[in-house]
C-alpha cells in the first residue's frame, strides 16, 4: 500500500448563510480503507461529502485527493451514490447506466457490457428494460450502485448506501461492498447508523454539528476508550450496581445487566462487590460499542 | 480537455433529445395536432362542399327574357364555372377579393318574363313548396331604384349577397350600356376594373413588390418564434427543474460541468421542439404542396433565399436566446408555479417586438429600426424583418447576429452558474441578492 492518502480534508469550513454546516474539519482516508463518515442527521456528512467530490467547496480550508489539490480530472476516477432520488424516474435503467457511465468515459460497448455485468451480479438482470421507476427502492439503491461503480473507480463516495433497504438487499450490496475493498478500492460512506460503520468500516469520522468528534482507525478508537462495560449475570442481591465508586451507570436487560465502569474504577473491585451478595454466572468484560463511544464523546464535546 | 467538454455535452445532448423523442407523449401530440388540425380544417371544407353539390335552383325575373339571359348569364358565368378573369393569372387583387366571395355552390337558372304581381305570388309558392330555391325581383321598377329583392327559404350568407349584387351591378350596367348603343365588346372594355401594382426599387433595381409574401414571411416567423418558445422553452424550464428536484444532478456534476449540463439540455430540449416543428412543416408542406405549387406559378408569394436563409438562423437563435431564459429561470426557482409567474421576463419582449414591426416595416432605415433590430431580445424578429423588407447593410446583419449569440453564451454561463449553487439550496427560492451572491461566488 502506498503512503499517499486517498483523501485529506484539511480544516475544511461550509455555511450556508448563517448556518455552519461543517467547521473545522479534518480527515484522511487511506487507500484500500473503508471509511465511515458518522453522525446523527443534519451532523453536516453529505455537506462534507459533497465537498469530497467538488460539487461545492469549502468557504476556508483545503481538500487533496490522491495527494494533489482536488481537481475535476480526480473527481473522474470517482464514483458517486447519493442518498435516493439520484436517478432519470423515466428512463430505463440500462440506457441510465450506460449514459453515467459514458459521461465517466467509458465507451458505449463498454459501459453496456460493464453494466449488464453488474446487473447479472446484483439480481436486476430482468429489469434493465424498465424505467427506473418501476423499480423498488432496494433494487433503485442497487441500480444507482451500479451507477456508481460501472467506470470501475479507484475510489467510491456512497451517501447513506444503506438506508431503507430491505435485509436481503442490503447484503447484496454488502458483498458488492467487500468485493471492492478486496479488489484494493478505497470506500467511503456515510451513515447515521452505528452498527453498519461498526461492522463494515477500518476507519471512522464521526461527526457532531459540524465538527469532528473522532477521527481515526475504529481498533485504536475502540482500544482508547478501553473495556469500559462488563455484562454480568447474577442471582441475589443487587446493592452492588449502587456504588457510586465502582458503577457510573448501568443497564438492566432482565436476563443480564451492562455496567458501566466509573472512571478509575478496577473490573476485579466490582466483581468482588458483586460477589459479595450475589451469585455471578456471568462477568464479561465488553468493549463499549460505537453508540456509547459516539454519545461519550459528543456529551464531552458538549461539556 | 475541450474534447472531454464537447463529449459531455453531446452525451447530455443525446440523452435529452432521445429520452423525450421516444416518449409516448412526444409520439402522440405530434401525429395528434395535425389530425387536429386537418380536422379543424378539412371537415368544414368538406361540410361546406357537400352543401355545394346541391344546385340553388333561382328564377330571375325580369321585364324582358334579353335582360333576364343577360343576368342568368353574369350569374352562371361567374359562378358555375371559372370565369375568364380567373383564368387570368396576374389577376389583381380586387378580383381575388371578389373571387373570395364567390360562393361555391353552383346554380341552376330560370328566366321568367312575366313581372306581375300574381306572378310573384305563385313564385312564392313555388318557393314554399320547395319547388325553387328562391327568386330576383328584377322589374323595371326595381332595376331603376336599383332595389332588388331576393325572396328566398334562406337568406343567402353574407358573402354570397355581396357577389351576387356585384354581379346584378355588372348585369344592370351592360343592359343599360347595350340600351345606350355600347356593344358587348365595348362594354366590357369599360368595366374593366383598374390594376393596381406596385414596384419596388431596391438598389436601383426595380423588382415587383410582394408585400404580400413579405407580410407572410413574417408573420409566419414571428407566430413560429412565438409558439417554439412558449410550447418547448417551458419544456426547457422544466427539465432543470425536475433535475434541481432529484439528486441525479449530484451525480451528473460528479462527471460533467454545470456548463455543459446547462448547454446540452438547452440543445436537445430544443432540438425536440425543432424536430416536432420540422415534423409538422413537412406534413404541412406535404398536405398543401398542390396548392403551393399552383401560387408559386403565380409568383404571388415569392420569398428570397436570403429571407429563408434569415428566417432558419434567426428563428433558431430566437429560439436559443428565449430558451436560455427559461433555463435560467428554472434554475431560479423551485415550483413550476413560481415560473408561471417569471414568464412575463419571455413573453414581454416578444410582445414589444410585435409591436415594433410596423414601425419598422414603415422605414426599415430609420435610427430606431435599425438600433432596435440590434438589441438581442428584440432582433429574431425585428433584424429578420428588416432582412425581409429591404436587406440592411452586411455589418448591421452581422452586429446582430453577433449581439444575439453573444447574449446566448451569456444567459447560458449566468444560467450554469446559478444552476450550480442554486440546486444545491433544496426547497428554497433565491432571492436577487442571494443570486447575486451565488454568481459571486460560483467559481465553475
């Protein structure tokens, strides 16, 4: 792998009018990552995307794309899914692919081969002749991947790819998804939804009105907010979780109950405080999920 | 770079032109408006044909069976079978006035000498019984109050009346002509009807003027201008609308330029309107080509090359200049509603330029002809008619033609530009001062 960043935001800064879309922002995505751009909607992910991909630009700051200053010709070995509605309602979905795919560059028997190739893979052989609009939503979101990817780019821009798919749909696109990372493209996608970012992604931003709250390889993230929760399964007596030294809050899911450590405090104290009265079949020591880290950080954030 | 912009530009241009070509609706209203409108005129035609087949069985009555043959004469002559004036091609325009008049139903005539009153009454009944159509009370009397009565079970058209009391004119003077000893030959020579034509001397040539066929050209361009631009410009309004309102143009933008995306919809919109035009002029041509035919042979209506040549280029630059505006305008906006009422920016200068044209068409030279026919919003009617009614200098022509194309480019880079920035302010009309700030802004 090369040392040259796929992307750099480098303290990038939109508003539209008076409202600060994005502030100070700053990431790099490695070739062959895939990368989560992460927060809670309206957090300003497709306003930074947008300017990833030189639709707009920032007001302040700067963005490098394969460790040059953004330009058009980079913004051509890209591919790009919006979040829904990013296709022609009336055209048929073959001649929309082959059309996006020209305007990529591809010549027309190329894009048309490529295009029925992706087809095939993703299940919408039989629909090429119909307009887009007759078409579900999962197989529209398939479509507009196809869209994306049909120029085989180095490096694919996926806004929201999940949202309101069906299950079966969005493992479809899942695979699709791994294959590229394992054919050595660089991904990035945005989502609101922690769990996808947390199974799928190498790297994360996560973003807060406008600002980074996280940046960085989701291990080392993980590893710095360190096994905070324990799981613990007990019969008897529950003063313990009271202990304002040892537990900061918990959880009780009726079959067990997650414990948030407090700060400084050891795992061992509290599962000797917890034996003391009860019966432990269960201590686990957890790492805390990209949710608690996300709420963690914006609540220090915000502090 | 150039080539990366022309190959982007003309794929848009193809998938416009294709996507709305290939519509069903495209299909249909371009088989369905001329069968409308052969409809709308063929089946009166025809109606008013099938009337025509009926003979109108009239009986003159007169004094005299002479004078009675010369009136059934003047009326058949002229109104069963082409008369000799007709025949004349470089007829003049009284009688093509009078020929217009003429109505097309033929007639069968009776001449009754007999001018009593108990005549009149049994013609009546005759005319009750459905037996005549109806009858001329021609008596001395009448024919020296020059009051002539038609009893009839209808009253004759308008149209008709008038033809028919020219002819009675006609008549009653040769008879009286005859009575005063002017022979038939002689008469007519008298009632002769004076031709009026005019020359036009235009570079020390004199050429016949064809007012007429200039008048024509010109209207026909301006009604053309008119409706490309009110039919397809909004088409043009519409379809970056409707892209502002998706996100395709998001990824269209991550391919191509706001420019190119701008200029290929404005030409393959506008390419559909041309070809649905050139569609139905083909038809046209076709359903009236006997008829043409038959007036060129006349030279009635003689357009030059230069003038088509002024009508193809004006009428498309036209066309772009007022499309451009609408682009423009759907780029401002964020409803159709809101462009309804924007259209006034389209429709004023075309109204202006309508009423310019006399002006103009009275002195083509004059500081206000000439300087008005350069203004860009003006001059796809104006410098064209100019061109029509007397050529102005090469360099005027050329001022215009570069004024208009230039203002084209213009409209086009300020459309692609509030396009750009506009698109991406979702839900939200510009204001003049944000658009302003946008095309501060907007760096490509």
């Amino acid at each position: 792998m090369t040392s040259v960043n796929t992307v750099e935001l480098n303290q990038i800064r939109k508003c539209y009018d008076e409202f600060v879309a994005v502030d100070d922002l700053s990431l790099a995505i490695r070739p062959g990552e895939v990368y989560g751009l992460l927060g809670p909607n309206g957090a300003g992910k497709t306003s930074t995307l947008r300017m990833m991909i030189g639709i707009t630009f920032p007001d302040s700051g700067s963005v490098s794309m394969f460790g040059e200053p953004l330009r058009r010709a980079h913004v051509q070995r890209l591919g790009y899914l919006p979040e829904e509605r990013g296709l022609y309602k009336k055209m048929k979905v073959l001649d929309q692919l082959v059309f996006l795919g020209e305007l990529k560059g591809l010549s027309a028997h190329d894009a048309t081969q490529r295009s029925l190739q992706w087809c095939e893979r993703l299940g919408l052989k039989d629909w090429t002749g119909k307009k887009v609009e007759e078409l579900s939503k999962g197989m529209q979101q398939k479509a507009q991947f196809i869209g994306a990817v049909v120029h085989d780019p180095q490096f694919v821009v996926m806004d929201e790819p999940f949202s309101g798919l069906d299950p079966s749909s969005a493992v479809v696109l899942k695979d699709a998804f791994l294959d590229l990372k394992n054919a050595g493209k660089t991904l990035l996608f945005s989502t609101h939804r922690m769990d996808t970012a947390e199974r799928l992604c190498d790297s994360i931003c996560l973003i807060n009105h406008g600002r980074a709250v996280l940046e960085g390889d989701l291990a080392k993230i993980r590893a710095g907010y360190g096994k905070r929760n324990v799981q613990i399964k007990y019969e008897g007596d529950a003063k313990f979780l009271n202990d304002t030294k040892l537990v900061q809050s918990f959880n009780d899911y009726g079959n067990f109950v997650e414990v948030r450590l407090a700060a400084g405090a050891d795992a061992q104290d509290l599962l000797r405080a917890a034996s003391a009265g009860a019966r432990i079949n269960k201590f686990e020591l957890m790492e805390p999920s990209l949710e608690e880290i996300f709420i963690e950080a914006v609540g220090k954030a915000n502090a | 770079m150039l080539n990366t912009s022309l190959r982007n530009t003309w794929l848009v241009i193809k998938r416009e032109y294709l996507e709305r070509v290939r519509q069903r609706s495209f299909i249909v209203l371009t088989l369905l408006l001329p069968a409308i409108m052969i409809g709308a005129f063929a089946i009166p035609a025809k109606l008013s044909s099938m009337k025509s087949s009926k003979i109108q069985r009239l009986v003159v009555v007169t004094s005299t069976a002479q004078f009675g043959e010369l009136v059934r004469q003047q009326i058949l002559d002229s109104g069963n079978t082409e008369s000799a004036d007709n025949k004349d091609k470089n007829k003049d325009k009284e009688d093509k006035d009078l020929d217009e008049d003429k109505p097309s139903r033929g007639y069968a005539i009776e001449v009754d000498a007999n001018a009593s009153e108990a005549e009149r009454n049994a013609l009546r009944s005759r005319v009750a019984a459905g037996d005549i159509d109806g009858f001329l009370w021609l008596s001395d009397d009448a024919v020296a109050a020059r009051k002539v009565n038609y009893y009839g079970r209808e009253a004759s058209g308008f149209m008709e009346k008038s033809w028919l009391s020219g002819q009675l004119d006609r008549a009653i003077l040769l008879q009286e002509l005859g009575q005063k000893g002017v022979s038939g030959t002689q008469a007519d020579e008298l009632l002769k009807p004076v031709k009026l034509e005019t020359m036009r001397i235009q570079g020390g040539k004199e050429t016949k003027a064809n007012d007429k066929g200039m008048f024509f050209a010109v209207f026909a361009m301006v009604m053309l201008l008119y409706t490309a631009v009110i039919f397809y410009g909004v088409s043009v309004m519409r379809a970056v609308l409707e892209e502002k309102n998706s996100r395709v143009m998001e990824v269209l933008l991550s391919s191509a330029t706001s420019t190119e995306l701008m200029a290929g919809k404005l030409i393959g919109v506008g390419a559909v309107g041309l070809t649905q035009i050139g569609i139905w002029i083909v038809m046209a041509a076709v359903y009236a080509l006997p008829a043409l035919a038959a007036n060129a042979s006349t030279g009635e209506i003689h357009i030059s090359p230069l003038t088509l040549a002024a009508f193809a280029l004006f009428f498309l630059l036209g066309y772009l200049l007022f499309s451009s505006i609408y682009a423009a305008i759907g780029a401002v906006i964020t409803s159709e509603q809101e462009g309804q009422q924007l259209q006034f920016i389209i429709v004023l200068p075309l109204i202006i330029s309508v009423f310019m044209m006399g002006p103009v068409m009275r002195a083509p030279d004059a500081p206000v002809s000439v300087w008005s026919s350069m203004v860009p919003f003006f001059s796809p009617v104006l410098m064209y008619l100019r061109i029509a009614v007397q050529p102005p200098p090469l360099w005027q022509i050329a001022l215009s033609l570069a004024l208009l194309v230039g203002t084209i480019a213009a409209i086009l880079l300020l459309c692609a530009r509030i396009y750009r920035i506009g698109i991406l302010m979702y839900g939200k009309r510009a204001t003049l001062p944000e658009i302003v700030k946008w095309l501060k802004y907007a760096k490509g």
